[in-house]
C-alpha cells in the first residue's frame, strides 16, 4: 500500500528491522456444509490465534 509513497521518496522505513514480512495464512474452505472435525478444530486455532 505504501510502496509508491516509499518509492518517491514521501515517506520512510524507519523499523524495517522489527517489521517481517509475513503474508498472512491462506486457508482452503471447502464448499460442503459439513466439513470434517479436524478441519474444525484448525479454522477455530487459527481464529483464537488471530483474535
């Protein structure tokens, strides 16, 4: 989002060292109303982490 401001030079990275890169987790959601108990147990670890 802020490349182009970085870029031209508008705005500076100052804590690129504390700053990993990091893309965030990319999850397949199957289509089926019941998925399996395993799948479950996942989507609701991963929501208690990011909450």
């Amino acid at each position: 989002m802020v490349k182009g401001h970085l870029e031209a030079g508008t705005l500076r990275d100052v804590l690129s060292r504390w700053c990993p890169i990091f893309q965030g987790y990319h999850l397949y959601y199957p289509s089926r109303r019941h998925h399996s108990p395993a799948f479950g147990a996942l989507v609701e670890a991963l929501r208690y982490r990011e909450g």
